[in-house]
C-alpha cells in the first residue's frame, strides 16, 4: 500500500506573513494606498522591453487592506493582526478573521507573500 505523506499541522492564526521581496507598498493621496509589484520574470522582461508595457503592477488597496499590509510590515501574527483590526475598525470591520483570511490567502495564490517558518511554531 501507498503511504500517505504526514503533512505538518499549521495554525494559521500563529503564522506569519512578509510581503515578497519585489512586492511594496506606496502611499499615494490620502485616501489611495497602492501594493506595487514589480515585474521581474522573463516574459514580463519580454513584455516590457519589446511591447512598451509598464515595469510595476500597481494594485489599489481599500482601507482595510492597506491596514493588513502595514501590519504585516511589522511582522504580526495573523491572529495579531485581526485584532488589530477590530480595534481600529470596530463594527465596520465585521468580521475581521474571515475577512483577513481570504485576502491573506489571494496574496498568497500571486505569491505576494511568504510565510516565515521560524515564528510559526506556537511559543507557549
């Protein structure tokens, strides 16, 4: 028989996120804050050479997620940061967990951001 491969049990709410090394945040006008991503793979070298495309994506961020990103800058937990949120955001903010989760995990799927494997495991 076929052995199953023992996968790691994570938590999630212990883990913590760092944007990628060629992901940035850029604070634009007062209300627009942007995640940039600069397009660093050889089709998009290729693109931006030979098609005139643009160097950087800029992605336009709501208030909630500039919030997360500025968070994740200063190295919090998941869990730290959802409540980080429901304190600056109270109601509007509602829920903050699932909320959070699913636009950790969109940053995740474009490889945004990593996950550091030293601070994950639980300290207690």
């Amino acid at each position: 028989m076929l052995r199953k491969r023992q996968s790691k049990k994570r938590n999630l709410l212990t883990m913590v996120p760092h944007l990628e090394g060629r992901v940035t945040l850029e604070q634009g006008s007062a209300e627009a804050t942007f995640l940039v991503i600069q397009r660093t793979n050889f089709v998009e070298r290729m693109t931006i050479r030979y098609f005139k495309q643009p160097s950087v994506r800029k992605i336009k961020l709501d208030k909630f997620g500039a919030f997360a990103i500025n968070q994740i800058e200063y190295k919090c937990n998941v869990n730290q940061i959802s409540e980080a949120m429901s304190e600056h955001f109270g109601e509007e903010a509602e829920p903050s967990l699932p909320r959070l989760v699913k636009f950790l995990e969109i940053l995740e799927v474009h490889e945004w951001i990593v996950w550091d494997e030293e601070e994950e495991e639980d300290k207690s």
